[in-house]
C-alpha cells in the first residue's frame, strides 16, 4: 500500500466534491493508510484509526515544540504570510502541551457551560426571528437568511463585538479560512493575511476598549482569566477570539445547509422529522454524521508510528478524513442511509482528544434553535433549485440553499 497514489480521491474534482463518500469507501477497501501524493499526505480512512490517532500523543497540530523547521525537514513558512501564521500558531487549535493545555484551562474559564447555556434564551429568539422573516419573504436563500446570521450573531454577541462592527465578521473568517483548505494558492494566501492583519487590528483595539472598561462578554472574561498567576498574552486572545468566530460560526453554517439539503434529498425522513419533534437531538447528531461539514483534520508525525503494518516515519503529514471514518460501516450500520432516530452514533465530526471542540455544546444549541424554529413556522418548507456546492473540500458546504416555505 505505501508509495500507491489513489486515483478516485481528487479533492479538487467537483464530481467528488459533490459527492465524496464512494471514494471514501474505496480507500477504505484499500487499506488503514494510503499515501497521497498530490498532497505530500498519508490518508487515514478508517473510524478506529482516526479515533485512535486524534489521542495520539505521538502526533501533533504543530511541530515547533519540539523541533524546527529544519530539524523536520520543512521548510518555513514564505515571510510574507507571517501575520496569518502568527494569528494561526497561537490558538490553541494550533498548539500542543504545555501551551494548548495553558491557553485550553484559562479559555475555559471564561467559556464556562454557563455562558453558554445563558446565550440560549438569546439563540431561540434570535433563530425564530429569523426564520419568521424568511416565511414573511415566502422563503429565500436558507444560508443567508437563517444560517450564516444565527451563528455569526451568537458568537459575536458572546464576545461583546458591537453590533454596528460585525459586518466584517463573516468575509475575514472565510477568508483566513481558505488556508485551510488543500494546497492553498496565492490568491488565497494573499487574502488570508489580509485579513488576518485586518481582523487583529479590529480585536487589538477591542481588548484595549475592554481592558478599561470591562463587561459580561467573553472578551472582557479572557482579559480577566488567570491560573497561578498565568494570564493570556495579548496575541493569545486575539487568536482565541478568531479562533472562536471562525470554528464558532463556519462549522454550524455547513452543518445546517448541508444537514436541510439531505433532509430534502430523503422526505421520508423529513417527514418523521416534522411528526415528531422529539427526535430533534439525535437528528443533528445524524446529520453531522451523515454530511460531515469538517472533512478532513491534519496532524503532524513527531515520532514514527505504525498503521496497519506501514510505518509512517517522523516528519510526515497525516490526513484523517473525518467524513469517512463517519461512514465505517466497521461502526456505523448501513452508514450511507440517514437515520435520525440513530441511537449509537459515535461520530467524530467535532474531534476528539485534547482537540475536542470545545464549542460544541454551543453548536449543538443553535442548530437545535434554527430547526425547531423552521420546523415550527415553515413546516413545508421545500427546496426550491438544485443548490451549487462550494469547491472545498475541507470545510464542505453549499453556496446557498434555495428554499420556498410552501
């Protein structure tokens, strides 16, 4: 299997972009790891070896703790890129222990279960408003109307960015957002540091506002946080905020136009749905199972390792496919129906491990909030076009979902 470059996953091919789970089930065939060239990666396709491999300690996000560049036989990053990585390296998605377990404790401090729990009345009433002005429209794009505003306000809300700023919110996040992609081009690197430099000007002042007059939001709470004398350093909180926004809101905009679009794509199901509110909860677990909005997550190899008989040497790059490892059928009962009364759905769609998504439990409440709202006030709600996907891979989502209420 090593050094055997596969020929049916082509991230950049729109055939698979609309549809990547047969390829999925080939690499599966194939074997626990496939080496990829196009993208200097070793794919890793199988749910075990991607539950084992994000608790892995011999892999990491980041090398830098322990070796430079150099050392790791890669080369340094082009100097004009350096304020999107510096933005980039010091959040904690970015870092391994000591730092991530540092900057992890003292953000939790501030985004305590609480915080989150006390935006809920907020997320209700803010996803009912939005969606009674998609109904009054007779419908609309359900992306920009219910999807994107709803978490875009709620995480803006909860870091206290006044509502006059936040227009600028959504571009600079997909814009650093790019990088994340595969292979990244230039056009995309350019617009991520512009951004970057951008959205950490915009934040600098806000933590300087905060710091003389402090409130109830989470910006004013990361200024306050500290453990044995440990604070967060300036370019530590604004990589935090970013962080936040951009995990915050991009993952919960793709999981709600891609979690409608395969509702629309399977009545029977919807149909259940709409009889019984009750299966609400499990239906958000299945559908960020069924259509994963975050594809795939990098780790780096600090030490060799061994996968199903192939060593995989220190220095290499791994790719954990997270929508394949989704649809095992080692784990995962006939993965390719959508079943929203799914009972034992262990799915990795926000990680695991010391990586874990540490705003889940707040996604969880507002993808609850915008489908119990358009269950509610647009019970016949109907696809209106065929939508258009979006060429990413990593972060997989629509253009925009066409709906009419009915």
């Amino acid at each position: 299997m090593a050094g055997a470059t596969d020929v049916t996953f082509d991230p950049w091919d729109p055939a698979f972009l609309t549809d990547p789970y047969p390829a999925y089930a080939e690499l599966r065939a194939r074997g626990r790891v496939i080496r990829y060239e196009a993208t200097d990666q070793w794919l890793v396709p199988h749910h075990a070896d991607v539950s084992a491999l994000l608790r892995d300690r011999r892999l990491g996000r980041t090398y830098q703790h322990r070796f430079s560049h150099e050392d790791f036989g890669r080369g340094a990053p082009p100097p004009e890129q350096e304020p999107f990585h510096t933005l980039n390296d010091h959040g904690m998605l970015d870092l391994e222990p000591p730092d991530h377990t540092r900057i992890r404790r003292l953000v939790s401090k501030a985004f305590t279960p609480r915080t989150v729990e006390r935006l809920a009345p907020y997320v209700r009433r803010l996803a009912d408003e939005l969606v009674a002005g998609l109904v009054r429209e007779g419908g609309g794009d359900l992306l920009a109307e219910v999807a994107e505003p709803l978490p875009v306000a709620v995480i803006a809300e909860m870091l206290g960015i006044p509502e006059a700023d936040r227009a600028s919110l959504r571009p600079w996040s997909a814009d650093i957002c790019g990088m994340y992609e595969l292979n990244p081009s230039q056009e995309t690197a350019d617009r991520a540091v512009r951004a970057s430099v951008e959205f950490s000007e915009y934040l600098r002042e806000l933590i300087a506002a905060r710091r003389a007059e402090p409130g109830e939001d989470l910006i004013s709470g990361l200024i306050a946080a500290h453990d044995e004398g440990d604070r967060l350093t300036e370019q530590e909180m604004i990589s935090t905020a970013v962080l936040l926004l951009n995990a915050g809101h991009e993952a919960t905009v793709n999981a709600t136009v891609n979690g409608w679009f395969a509702l629309f794509r399977n009545p029977a199901q919807l149909a259940a749905l709409r009889g019984d509110h009750s299966l609400i909860p499990s239906a958000i677990e299945e559908l960020l199972r069924y259509d994963t909005p975050l594809q795939l997550f990098e780790r780096w190899v600090l030490d060799d390792i061994e996968i199903g008989g192939t060593t995989i040497p220190r220095g290499s790059e791994i790719a954990m496919l997270f929508g394949s490892a989704n649809h095992d059928p080692a784990v995962f009962t006939d993965p390719g129906r959508l079943d929203l009364t799914r009972a034992d759905n262990p799915h990795i769609s926000f990680s695991a491990g010391i990586h874990y998504c540490i705003g889940a439990p707040l996604a969880r409440i507002e993808l609850g909030a915008s489908m119990r709202a358009l269950l509610e006030r647009a019970p016949a709600l109907a696809l209106a076009a065929e939508p258009e996907r979006k060429p990413n891979f990593v972060m997989r989502g629509l253009k925009g979902l066409p709906v009419v209420v009915g």
